[in-house]
C-alpha cells in the first residue's frame, strides 16, 4: 500500500528563505521510511520547494510518484502537465463555490494523505494555516519546518 505525502505552506518565495535544505533530507528519510506517493498542491513556493526536491529524489529512487492535484477541472482546454509529475487527480469540487475551492481541495489532499509536511512562520488565517489545523483535527500526522 502506498503511503502518501501532501505539503501546506507559505505562498510566497520570501517567506521559504532557507526552507528547502530543512525539506529535502526531511522527504529522503520519509521515503526511506516507505512513503512512495506524494501529492502536489501547486498552490505557493512551498510546495514548488517540496515538488522540486521531489522530482530530484525521483532520480535516486525511481519508484517514486508525485501527482499533481488540480483545482480546476481542465477539459477542453490547453492545460499540459510537465511530464515530471507522474499524473494528476481533480476531486470532485464542480459544485464547490469558487471562494471555498482551494481550502475544500485542501481538505480533501489532507483526507487522502497519510502525512503532512508544512511550513508555517506565523499564525493567521492563510489557506496554509487552515490547512495545518484540518490536519491536527484529523489526527494525522503533521511534520513542522
């Protein structure tokens, strides 16, 4: 069974200063440890940081997977995905009103997750932070930076 890793954030670059040598043998020991599966959120500079690291390791170990998960559905349309990612997956969030997407795609990466790896200086009420705090309501496993 494949263990899965999500990632919840900062958005900006400033705020991931320093991050990605603390990520990096962070992701390593972990899929030492059997996580196999991670998933991409695509929102902000963390998970650009942890999906990089990612896509380094996939070097090292070629058994590994990263998904991008989508916020929109993309049908119809010139939507590519870098080759990079080993594919993607949209839940189901068509009748999700638009303000609430990106906290309700959130919540569904944290429900489909085993671990969560997250990167919050300060305490407000940023999509990361709600996220982290989904997370702890669920009991699962949480990895602070």
């Amino acid at each position: 069974m494949n263990k899965i890793v999500s990632f919840s954030g900062h958005r900006y670059e400033w705020e991931n200063i320093g991050v990605e040598e603390k990520v990096k043998p962070i992701i390593e020991r972990l899929i030492l440890d059997g996580y196999t599966t991670f998933y991409d959120g695509d929102i902000g500079a963390f998970d650009k940081i942890c999906s990089k690291i990612i896509f380094e390791m996939k070097k090292k170990y070629e058994y590994i997977k990263i998904f991008k998960i989508l916020t929109y559905y993309h049908e119809n349309k010139n939507f590519e995905i870098s080759s990079r990612y080993d594919g993607s997956i949209y839940p189901e969030l068509e009748n999700v009103y638009y303000k609430k997407i990106i906290l309700e795609k959130n919540k569904w990466i944290i429900d489909n997750s085993d671990i969560l790896i997250c990167h919050i200086n300060y305490k407000y009420k940023s999509g990361a932070y709600q996220t982290v705090k989904y997370a702890e309501k669920q009991n699962k496993k949480i990895i602070y930076i």
